[in-house]
C-alpha cells in the first residue's frame, strides 16, 4: 500500500514539473538573408509539384538547403507549365502551419510587412492553395500550432 502511494506521488510530481518546466519555445520568424517582402513571383517545380516562390532570391535559399539534404534542386518553369503540375486532389496528411507575407500598408514592393499564418490539413493542400491562389509562402511547421 505504501509503495503505490510513494508512486502516485512520484508520477504527480514529475506531471507537476512536466507543467512548470515548459520546453524553450522555436523561434517565430523564419531565418532569411533575403527580403520576405519583395514580390518578384518565381515558379519552380519541387519533386514534380509545382510551388510559387515570392522571389528569386528565397528560390536559391531553398535550392542551398535542398542540396545540403542531398534532395533534387528545384526547377525553374514558366507559371503556366507550372500550373500543370497543380495537384488536382490532396490525400490525408498531417495539419500544417504556413507563413505567408503580407504587403506593407502602403502597398510597396520590398518593404516589410507581417507574417500571416494559415492552416492546412496537409502539405499537399498548402501546396495547391499556394499554386492555384499565386500566394507564395515563406515556411510551414508539421502539426496543429
């Protein structure tokens, strides 16, 4: 009897700590060295789906960090052939969480304005939201945020 109480008491206070010790938060804002607000559309197609960049420049980042994955590099398509390799339905996948940039106020290329978030039920439908609505995003996270 002792012994499951001295357990109850054990778990409860690793629940305990659990809740008090929170893991360090990621960092909200994705690293970049280009400008997130320049709207310079640039359409690729990755592993044959085709994905609209918001510029040139965030192209060949991605480019760098699918090379260091060892992955395929994207390739540069005009917007209609891209357009073709929309996909036409999305299978059940895991919830994402996009980033998308949004203009400044003014309404001017290049100058920073806020990050949006969106949800999507899986990587495929954020991919054909982005492609079928010319909206570029900038990162997504895995799961439900």
């Amino acid at each position: 009897m002792l012994r499951s109480i001295v357990l109850v008491a054990a778990v409860l206070c690793v629940v305990q700590a659990t809740i008090i010790i929170k893991p360090k938060p990621q960092p909200v804002e994705p690293f970049s060295n280009c400008n997130l607000y320049l709207r310079a559309y640039t359409w690729a197609l990755e592993d044959c789906i085709c994905r609209v960049f918001q510029n040139d420049c965030l192209l060949k980042e991605e480019n760098t960090r699918r090379e260091k994955a060892g992955k395929t590099p994207l390739v540069i398509v005009s917007e209609k052939l891209c357009r073709s390799f929309i996909p036409k339905k999305c299978l059940i996948g895991l919830p994402v969480v996009a980033k998308f940039p949004k203009p400044a106020p003014c309404g001017c290329n290049g100058k920073p304005g806020s990050l949006v978030n969106q949800k999507f039920k899986s990587l495929c439908a954020l991919h054909k939201y982005s492609a079928e609505n010319s909206k570029p995003y900038i990162s997504y996270t895995l799961g439900i945020y």
